[in-house]
C-alpha cells in the first residue's frame, strides 16, 4: 500500500507539512511528517 504520503497536507506561511501515515521505518505504525520549506527561489 505504500506509505500513503500527502493523505493530508498543512500549508501555514511558506511551510508544508505531509503526512505519511503508513510509513514504518521506525516500527509498526510508526508514521512521518516531511516539513518542507519554500525558499527565496520558489523552490523547495
């Protein structure tokens, strides 16, 4: 199934945080969030 990355989105300001749920890198049901910053260029 994956880890379902971007089943939900926050966007505040020039922050973007995306849930992955089903991520387990760290152990069952473990989760992530990925924190994205956008720069002076646009970019990520």
């Amino acid at each position: 199934m994956g880890d379902a990355f971007g089943w939900s989105v926050y966007i505040y300001g020039d922050y973007a945080i995306v849930r992955a749920f089903r991520d387990e890198d760290n152990g069952i049901n473990s989760g992530s969030a990925y924190i994205f910053i956008n720069n002076d260029y646009g970019n990520c």
